[in-house]
C-alpha cells in the first residue's frame, strides 16, 4: 500500500474505532484492498468470511475485516443488517446444527469493516442498498 493510501486508512480508523457502527472502505483495485486487509491483519483485525466465526470473533472483543465479493450469502447480509440494527447482539440459524446461534458484543469494542472495490461495492449497493447499514464510509483513492 502506498504511503498516501496508508495515511488514509489510518486517519480513518481513527475515527472508526470510536463509532459503533460499521465501517466501509472502498478501493480502485483489488490490490490496494489486499494490501490493506495485510495492513489491518497486523495491527490486530482478523479476516474472516464465515458469519458464524465474524460472531465469534465479534463476542471475543475482537475487530474483523469482511472483504466482500460479488454475491453476499443470506447469512452475511443478515449479519450486516443485524450488526447495524440491533447493537450488539447478532442471531443466526446453524443450517448444520440447526441450533439458534447468539452472540452478544460491544460495538464499540469489537468492531466489524467492510472492504470492497469500487466495482463489486457498486454492485452490491444497487441490489442490496446496504448504505443505510454503514456508519463511517472512505473511498480510498
């Protein structure tokens, strides 16, 4: 990551860490997104994509990345929309176990970031309209 794009992320998480919401960074390419995942990953974020280990990690009081793709499973969305609606607390059906998982957090301690291209970002947004879900927003440029 250059050092411009750097300075942003971590002006931003500045003032992301003190939101409970969720946050949303959005890249021209996917090799600036990889290189900021490596950069988060070693100042303490974990990277999942599984919802069930997000709402661990989320009640273990620690801050994850969720790099997203072109197509959102149901659970993700759900996760998303729950994080945003409910703070603090996230429940999701098994489908293996078919038992109700439920997590309880502090937002404000365990903090959930979005990454995307400014591509998939678009599409993502236009069918799903996950806007009105994320706090803080920065399009690194």
């Amino acid at each position: 990551m250059d050092k411009t794009n750097t300075v942003k992320v971590e002006e931003f998480m500045g003032f992301f860490k003190a939101q409970s919401e969720i946050g949303l960074l959005v890249f021209n390419t996917k090799e600036e997104l990889e290189k900021t995942e490596q950069f988060l990953t070693d100042n303490g974020f974990v990277l999942s994509f599984n919802c069930f280990q997000i709402m661990n990690y989320l009640k273990n009081k620690q801050s994850v990345i969720l790099s997203l793709s072109e197509k959102i499973t149901p659970e993700i969305y759900s996760l998303i929309t729950q994080y945003s609606d409910r703070a603090g607390e996230i429940q999701m059906m098994n489908p293996a176990t078919m038992v109700l998982e439920q997590v309880e957090f502090d937002p404000k301690e365990s903090h959930l970031l979005l990454l995307a291209t400014e591509t998939i970002w678009g599409k993502i947004d236009e069918e799903f309209d996950l806007k009105n879900k994320v706090g803080l927003m920065e399009r690194i440029k």
